[in-house]
C-alpha cells in the first residue's frame, strides 16, 4: 500500500509541485489502490479482503474525483464507480502491473 502511495506522490510532485492538497489527495489515492491489490497478494492476511477492496476502490475513486472536481456529485460518482471496481477487483487485478 505504502509502495503504491510513493509512487503516485512521487509523479504528483514532479508534475504539479507546490499543490499540496492534490498531492495529499493523489498519496491517498494510492494508498486505498495499494489496498484493493493487497488481499490478491497475501490472501491470508485478510479475513474480509472482498470488503479491504470493497473499501480502498470506494476510497480511491472518491479522492480521485475529488482530485479532479469539486463537486459533490463527481465524488459520490466517483466513490460508487471505485467501490464497484473494488467489488470486481479479484477478476481483474491479476492483469494490472504495478511497480
């Protein structure tokens, strides 16, 4: 998770550095993205890893929103669409390569 979060603050600082409140957004971001690959990494760990990920990609897709719009109806949007990814993250997570 911890990982994840590096490397989309490292890209938030090289391309928008001074922005602090897109950089906290984009760190956290990653953050709940690391959280929906963990529970397909070390499925042991994780007791609910459908509701981990359920979690992190509401998480994520609402931050990710927020990164891009203030509205309130883009982060609702947004959070719903993450959390349905989340949801369905065990189909697709294994095709996505993160360093």
């Amino acid at each position: 998770c911890l990982g994840c979060a590096l490397v989309f603050g490292v890209f938030t600082l090289v391309f928008s550095f001074g922005d602090w409140r897109q950089f906290g957004v984009v760190v956290f971001m990653g953050l709940f993205v690391g959280l929906v690959r963990a529970p397909e990494l070390v499925p042991d760990a994780f007791s609910h890893g459908w509701a981990v990920q359920l979690f992190g990609g509401a998480a994520a897709g609402g931050l990710g929103a927020l990164a891009l719009s203030n509205s309130i109806e883009a982060v609702v949007a947004g959070g719903l669409n993450g959390g349905l990814l989340g949801w369905l993250a065990p189909y697709w997570v294994k095709h996505v390569t993160i360093p």
